[in-house]
C-alpha cells in the first residue's frame, strides 16, 4: 500500500480535542481523525509500514486515502476524463435560470454581466426541446442549476424539473439534479420544493466565518455589509439539513 498523491491534511489549533481532517481530492472523501488514528496515518506516511488494524485501513482504502501499490491514481484520472468526454450514455447540464442575485459581492466573477436577466419562456422550450432529442439514447440525466442565485426563480426551477422528469421517465431515464446556492432563500419552504423536483444536494457557499463572510457576503440593498447573511444561511441550513438529504 501507499499513500494517495491527492490528500490534503488540515490540522486546527487543538488538534487534540477537535481532529485532524484529512481530504482526499480524487475521489472526494473527507474524514476527521483523532490524535490517536492520525498518529498511526502519519506514522504511514512517513514509514511506509502501516500499523493499524484491519478496520482503520479499510476506511482508509475506501476513502482513497492510501492505495493499492498497483494503483496509478494519474491513469485513473486520465481514463475518467476520457470516458466522460466520449460517453453517449448520460448528459450533465448546468442551468442558470437567472444571472440576477441577492447579494452584491464586490469581487463577484459575473459583476457587469447580465444581472437582472431571468430565462424566457421561449429558451425554456428550446431547452426541453434539446433534452426530449437526446433522451432515446441516455441512460441518465444530471442537471446542476447555477446562476446568479438560483433559489431568486424556483418557479422555473419547477417548471423545467416537472418536463424533465416527464421526458426521463417516458424514456426509462434515471434523472438527478443539484442546485448552487448562496443558501440566503434555502429555506424549509424551499427545500421540500426542491425535493419534489428531484434536487438530491445543495452546494452552498460561505466566506469563511461570520465576520470575514458579512463583509464580503451581503444583500446588494445592505452597503455596508451590516445585517450580514451569515446567521440567515447557517439557520437555513440547520433547519433544512434533512429535507433533501
């Protein structure tokens, strides 16, 4: 066995109370250790011979963590690549309803774009149009609904999700979707009408922790960055945690 080329260690200031967090940015796994199991990866790392037992490692092997010596993670990497450019069997689309948004984050990468732009009904019809097209010869359909803020056009969320769905289940297609959101409208409300829509996940960005998120992170009608979205986004989270997941 070895070590994953793609870990990434992040030890906070009590390691010792609060755990090690290793990432692992191949296959996506992210656990906590304690100073205790830490100690014996590290000791791995460092000596090559593994000394913990059959469970640890096999948590470790599933996460991705350490590898078999025969595996060459670049090869692997290089073959999913090339599997998805070329296969037929699925389409992932991402969907931005809208490029309006709540918020007004100086550093934004779509600042002077088209921010009060929402989607047509016309474009939504082209869109279902291309979809049905293809739908004969996938397997799966994934859909990532982006913006702008997302959450700012539920409706057409729910419009597109529904003709979706009906596309993917008159042609025996697993369908599966995800939303980015900056979480300010991810409410209870909102999430059971996201999971009617087959939204199985929510991405949702912070800025770091409360002070540094509420400078940078505020609704465009909020200058100053006073009344920050933080706690609404933590709260959100808290209480719609377990409606999609």
């Amino acid at each position: 066995m070895k070590i994953s080329k793609y870990n990434f260690i992040f030890v906070g200031n009590n390691a010792e109370t609060t755990g090690t967090i290793i990432y692992n940015s191949r296959t996506g796994a992210m656990a906590t250790l304690d100073s205790e199991h830490f100690s014996l990866f590290d000791d791995f790392c460092k000596s090559g011979t593994p000394k913990f037992d059959k469970e640890f490692e096999l948590g470790l092997l599933n996460c991705g963590f350490i590898i078999e010596d025969n595996v060459d993670e670049q090869a692997e990497i290089r073959l999913n690549m090339l599997r998805s450019q070329f296969a037929t069997s699925g389409m992932g689309l991402t969907i931005a309803p809208t490029m309006d948004c709540n918020f007004g984050c100086a550093y934004c990468f779509e600042v002077g774009q088209l921010k009060e732009c929402y989607m047509s009904d016309e474009v939504e019809d082209k869109i279902v149009e291309f979809v049905a097209q293809h739908a004969n010869s996938l397997e799966m359909l994934n859909i990532t609904w982006f913006g702008g803020e997302p959450l700012l056009t539920i409706d057409r969320i729910e419009s597109l999700s529904k003709r979706f769905i009906d596309i993917c289940e008159q042609n025996n297609v697993a369908y599966s979707s995800n939303v980015i959101t900056n979480g300010y409208y991810f409410t209870p409300e909102i999430a059971e009408r996201l999971k009617v829509c087959k939204v199985e996940y929510a991405q949702i960005t912070i800025d770091g922790m409360k002070e540094t998120h509420d400078k940078r992170r505020f609704l465009k009608n909020k200058e100053n960055g006073e009344n920050g979205s933080f706690d609404v986004i933590l709260q959100n989270i808290e209480l719609s945690k377990n409606i999609l997941y």
